[in-house]
C-alpha cells in the first residue's frame, strides 16, 4: 500500500516550515491534529489504526466545515476569511482523491440507476433514492474517486425525478 495521508502531510509539513510558509504550515497542522483525534478516537474503542478511507473522511469533513464557513463568511461580508478558508480548501484537497467534476458524477449516477433499473425490471424512483445514493457511494469509493455528498444527493434526485 501506498504512504498513509498522515505520512504525507508529516512530509509536506517539513517542507513548508522550511520554506517559511506560514498559511500551509498551519493547515497541515490542522489536517495532523484531525488526523490525530481520529485516531484516539477510534483507539477508545478498538485497537485497529485509523483506515485510509478513515483518513479521507476526515478530510472531507474538514472541507465541508470550510465550505460551509465559507459560505458564512460570503453572507456576513467578510471575503478576506472566506478567501483563508478557500486556501486552506486547496491544500487539504491535494491529499483526497481528485473529485469528480459535474459531468462526470452525472455518467457514474446515470450507470448506477441504468443498472438497478436493469436488475430490477424498472426504473428506481424517488423512493429508491437512498438505494440508489449507496450504490453511488460504493461505487465511488471502490473506484478510489469522491464526490461531495450534497451534489451525489442532487444529482441522485434529478436522475429519479
């Protein structure tokens, strides 16, 4: 298996405090601590290591705090925080799989429905859309892509409607 993410951002850290950038050294020191936390938090109730998909649900929640503060930020007229947390936005994406753009997310749903239509003799509808969001879900993650689960829900409600 491939370094851990904490393996990286360790790395990517060194070589930010070298380089004496302040803004990134703090966000790689955000993602360890995250990374940290998890990881005491699951030794509380089991003695495994912490995943990689572990890793990167952490860091997909770190983004989606970001989003939302960023979308606070915008209303309450502060755009010098929203563009600190769009930054930090950009260095915890380079260690997550590259998400999938709009259209590329929209084939992988149309696939997913196509085949559970297929398997179940008819088109799912807006009542299969939990089924059909899992699908996309595990899709996603054993293909080693991500998606935001917000535009997953949204573009799940669109192919059923």
């Amino acid at each position: 298996m491939s370094e851990t993410i904490e393996a990286r951002v360790k790395t990517e850290t060194i070589t930010a405090m070298k380089a004496r950038d302040g803004e990134r050294t703090t966000t790689l020191r955000l993602i360890t601590t995250a990374l940290k936390n998890k990881a005491i938090e699951k030794r509380a109730s089991s003695e495994e290591a912490v995943t990689a998909a572990e890793e990167q649900q952490v860091l997909a929640s770190m983004i989606k705090q970001r989003r939302d503060s960023i979308e606070q930020f915008t209303k309450g007229g502060r755009p010098e925080l929203a563009a600190k947390e769009t930054a930090e936005i950009a260095v915890i994406e380079e260690f997550l799989p590259k998400a999938l753009s709009a259209e590329e997310l929209q084939a992988l749903v149309g696939l997913v429905v196509a085949q559970i239509a297929e398997g179940a003799g008819q088109k799912p509808g807006p009542k299969e859309m939990g089924t059909v969001i899992k699908a996309v879900q595990a899709k996603l993650a054993a293909d080693g892509l991500r998606a935001e689960g917000r535009a997953v829900s949204e573009m799940v409600k669109a192919a059923l409607a």
